[in-house]
C-alpha cells in the first residue's frame, strides 16, 4: 500500500550468474523459486549453453551444434520459467569458457540494469568442469567493475551486493562448505520440475534430488530441537566468500 505520490516499492533483485544451461536449475533452483515467490525479480545470467561438454546425449543422437545450442536454449528458457525467473544469454562457448572484455562489459551491463541485492554464482574451484571457476572470475570481476564510478557503460553504479556460491558436482574436491543452509521444502516440487525441463541431463534428475535430501538432513540437525520442520526437509547449500554484515549474531 502506498501513501499520496510515495513511489511503490521496487522488489528485490537476484542476480545468478551460471556458466552453463542447466547450472542454475541444478545448483540454484530451489533458491531462485523461493526468491520468485516472494515476487523478488529473479536474473539468470547463462554464458553458454553447455552445448560441447553437458550436451554428450544430444552429440550422440548425431545433432548439429546449431541444433543442440537450440535445444538446451529452450530446455533452460522452460526451467527458468518454470521457476519464475528471466534467463539471459551470452553465447560464449563452451569448454572452453574465455572471459573476454566484451563478456565482462556486457555482465557489467547486467549488474547495472538489474541492481542486485544477492548474487548467486559457481565457487571458486571446480577441477571437473574449467568453465565453472571462468564464469566464478568473470562474476566477481563485473560485480566489483559495475560498482566502479569511472568504468564506463550504461547504467547506474551497484553497491556490494553479498554473493553466495552455490553447490558444485563434485563438493569434496572443489573446496566447498555447506556455510550455509537454504530451507527449499515449500518449492521442492518448483524446483523438480524445473530439473525435468533439461531433457539433455536426464541423468542428473535422481542425483540433484538425492542432494536435496542429503542437505535438508543436514539442515535439521543444525536448526535445532522441536523447530517442527517437515519430516523431510529439502535443502540447497551455499558458501560465503565475503563477509556477513549484521547488526547482531543470529
């Protein structure tokens, strides 16, 4: 509700930055779906479309690269509405993923006309996938250029929105710490069904849900006793590479 000529409130703004077609349904979708369901304004910034290395189902069929870059564009364009989110995409290539200064204007670009309040993003290290620590680089470079004053392009500065990386494949050999938990239990079904929109990576459908279990398990346990939180809890996980800002410990 507003009061005489007091401007509506602009929601808030998510911003994920992925590297491949499927990334932010797998790693990321429950958070995106809860975001979208608070009417938060959800951006999936997607650099390729996984189409030469998470595409193995389609090169086998004997599809085109033109054909198989069309399937998983519409597979994610599927999930992403599914979730309630806007997707972007780069068209970058794949394995390699090469951060150029044109790829890093245009994600300065999106930093500024989307504003974020939250980044989502790949962790640092990832030694199965080289394209998931490229997108991590490319992330955190715009975030930091878009907040600079003389870098040029379009829009306004950002502020220092807080990043959280999502989980990868592979978490043991990536450096990764489940830092933080994310209750995904009331967009679960959101979320599965976003996974099955990616026809490409059928195998990963059974795998991402067994995850889900696994982290709300983990989640229970560290939210104490009595909380009455469902019997089964789904849960994504999260790590923090910058500081909490808070004005008391919770």
């Amino acid at each position: 509700m507003t009061h005489g000529n007091a401007p509506a409130a602009v929601p808030r703004s998510t911003l994920v930055v992925t590297a491949h077609a499927g990334d932010f349904v797998w790693r990321a979708g429950g958070a995106i779906a809860l975001a979208a369901s608070r009417g938060e304004k959800v951006t999936i910034a997607c650099l390729t479309f996984g189409e030469r290395g998470e595409s193995a189902k389609a090169w086998r069929e004997g599809r085109k690269l033109d054909e198989i870059k069309a399937i998983r564009r519409a597979e994610a364009e599927k999930a992403a509405a599914t979730l309630g989110a806007e997707v972007r995409f780069f068209d970058a290539g794949d394995y390699p993923l090469l951060a150029t200064p044109g790829l890093t204007d245009r994600l300065v670009e999106v930093y500024r006309a989307t504003q974020p309040d939250v980044v989502l993003t790949h962790p640092v290290e990832d030694p199965y996938n080289g394209d998931h620590p490229a997108a991590n680089r490319m992330a955190l470079e715009a975030r930091v250029l878009a907040q600079a004053i003389g870098y040029p392009g379009e829009g306004e500065i950002i502020g220092a929105p807080p990043v959280f990386y999502f989980e990868p494949h592979q978490p043991e050999m990536s450096g990764f710490r489940p830092e933080v938990l994310l209750d995904i239990t009331e967009v679960w079904e959101t979320k599965r069904e976003a996974m099955e929109c990616l026809a490409a990576q059928r195998h990963l459908w059974d795998y991402y849900t067994d995850l889900a279990v696994r982290r709300g398990v983990q989640l229970k346990r560290n939210a104490g006793p009595n909380l009455g939180l469902p019997h089964k809890t789904m849960a994504e996980a999260f790590m923090r590479p910058y500081p909490q800002i808070a004005k008391e410990l919770a």
